[in-house]
C-alpha cells in the first residue's frame, strides 16, 4: 500500500511493550463470548498488520474470547467486496476501506451496518462513521520541505508555487488528484471553498510550475526516498511516509498547513455469517486508548480525539488529527472526485505530455 510507512525496528519493540495491557480498556459492549468466534479482518497490510494486532486484535481477544485472523488486502478491495458478496463465499469478515471504497460499496448495497452510531461515541470525527462504516486513522497529504537545503521555509502552497522567493528543486505526484487542489491553494483558494475544484484555473496556475517540477512522482516509496536523498528540495505527499523518513533522520520538516486528510476504517461485507462478532469488533476499535497505541507505529491520526488524552505531545505533533494540525487542514472531497476522476484524470495526463 503506496501511504505505509516503513517499519522501525524500535517502535515495533516500543509497542509490543506498551499496550500488553491494552485488554483493560476494551468497551463494554464487546462482553465475553460465550462460544469462542475465529473472524477474518483484511488490514492493508505493512506495518498496519503488527500495530492492529496490538492495538486492537489482541486486545479484541482478550477481551471476548472471540480471535482474529488478519490478513492483508488487496490494494483496491472492492472487486473483491462486490464477489463475496454476490457468491455467498466469504474470506474475510471486515475490512479497511477508504473513504471512496466505502462510497462505492455502500451505493451498490455491498455493506452491512456497524449497529452504532456517532451519538453512541460523540468523541469519533463525524466524518469518521456513517451507518455502514467506522473510520480508525487518518492521513494527510501535506507539502515537506529539507531544511538543510531551503533557507526560506515555504509555509503554504503559495510559497512552494513561487519559484523566484523560494527556489529549489521541486516534485509533483503525477496524479490529478492532490496536485489540482494544491494549484487552486496556490492561486489563493480558500481552503474551505476549494470544492468543487476550478479545474480550468487548476491548470493555469500548473501550466506555469510545470517547468521548474524536476520529479513527477508515482508512489508513496518513490517520494519518501526523492526527500531522503535530497533529489528534490520541496515535495508534496503523505504525511507518514515523511514522517518516517524524518524518524529516520532526515533532515525534513512537514508544513500541516492547507493539508488536505482523508480517512481509513472498517466496513463489512453485507450478508457475512459472522456479522454480530465483526461488529463487536469494529464497535472495539472505536476506543480512545486502542487507537492511541496505533500511533506509536503509525504516524495517522486516531479518528477518536480523546486518544490525544493519552498520547505523548511530541508524538501528537507528528500526527494529522493532532488539534495544532487538524485546524490547519480540511478533508479531501471523495464525492467530487468520484464524479470526475475519471475526465479530469485524462485531461491531466494528456496535459503532462502536452
């Protein structure tokens, strides 16, 4: 998956030890089970796969006696969704979705509801649940910037369109998406007006930063090393992976500034046979403490604000729903893009050949 950030031997280490007392925590409605239940959890993989299991797959067991299987999914599941589903044959009882997927099952009637709602844990980012689906992090795709090789900080995407004031090398995601909101921020779009995107001034402004991008990037690993080489000087990505590469030692800073975060979480294939035991789960993973231990891998956002209660404040600065990050940010608009990925898309490639 393009946005997981590469493991460190240490924080893995850090987690194991830190939440092996995770089960005490766990909401009250999971209560134990009285016939152990196996269920089948598709995560994206990476590291997301041993910072779930600590955060919430052990605890889960712990605390209902109920055991979770995780294994990682497809990087677009919603083929996969729509065929379990249609044949009754299910290989696994939930699943990390984006907020696009979600969008995409739940108009086919693919999902089935989690059984709670935002009124059930008014701590959760109402962006975060819907009927059928819970959100568990948050990403961020956010400008970075060498700090050994910039010596006036870009604080805005402004400042990484202008050339003159704040020269250097430069990378753009070869991708519609991001890059046109990015140009609009530049050319002085409020952030909270930025949809429905301009897409004629999108390209005006890029039509002129399109000689000084030195790198087109195509993956989040791609862009990760363009900053820890120090190929290029100011760079546009996700959040985690810089802040690995940071981590790592990396002489970088982030700029949460006109950020634009979208959400990961749990959906469930409609008509699943083990449907009461995945929604316990999912109902789990909404807790503040489970999703504060994820952090201590991750560099995303629990979706759960009171996690922060429990989080290191010099962790929470590096995390996209931190409140000093998240007020400096807006969610990207799915629904938009869904109507017009694909048009705008082919103008964008057409327009990078041009």
């Amino acid at each position: 998956m393009d946005r997981i950030s590469d493991l460190s031997r240490r924080n893995l280490l850090k987690l194991s030890g830190g939440a092996a007392a995770m089960g005490l925590f766990a909401p009250a409605i999971t209560g134990r089970a009285l016939a152990a239940t196996q269920i089948t959890v598709a995560d994206p993989g990476g590291p997301f796969g041993p910072a779930f299991r600590k955060a919430f797959y052990d605890p889960f067991e712990k605390a209902t006696g109920n055991k979770v299987v995780n294994v990682a999914r497809e990087a677009e599941p919603t083929a996969q969704f729509k065929a379990m589903v249609e044949t009754k044959s299910y290989t696994w009882d939930v699943c990390t979705l984006t907020l696009s997927a979600r969008d995409i099952l739940a108009a086919q009637n693919l999902l089935d509801p989690i059984g709670f709602a935002h009124a059930d844990v008014p701590q959760l980012m109402p962006e975060a649940i819907s009927p059928h689906y819970m959100g568990t992090d948050v990403y961020s795709t956010v400008l970075a910037y060498r700090t050994d090789r910039v010596k006036a900080a870009p604080t805005s995407w402004a400042d990484f369109f202008n050339v003159e004031k704040f020269p250097g090398r430069r990378a753009l995601r070869k991708n519609a998406i991001d890059t046109l909101e990015q140009a609009l921020l530049a050319d002085g779009v409020p952030l909270d007006k930025l949809y429905p995107l301009d897409v004629e001034r999108a390209f005006k402004v890029l039509d002129k930063i399109k000689p000084h991008i030195a790198v087109w990037w195509t993956g989040g690993a791609q862009s990760t090393q363009l900053l820890q080489s120090g190929e290029v000087d100011m760079i546009p990505g996700w959040n985690a992976r810089f802040q690995a590469a940071i981590d790592g030692g990396t002489p970088a800073k982030i700029v949460w500034n006109q950020g634009l975060y979208s959400i990961e979480g749990w959906g469930m294939p409609k008509g699943g046979p083990r449907a009461d035991v995945a929604r316990q789960f999912i109902r789990f993973c909404s807790d503040p403490k489970a999703q504060a231990a994820f952090t201590e891998i991750l560099a995303y956002g629990p979706t759960n604000l009171d996690a922060y209660k429990t989080i290191p404040a010099e962790r929470a600065k590096s995390l996209p729903t931190s409140p000093e990050n998240l007020k400096q940010m807006a969610i990207a608009n799915e629904a938009w893009w869904s109507a017009n990925r694909a048009a705008v898309s082919e103008r964008f490639n057409s327009w990078l050949l041009s």
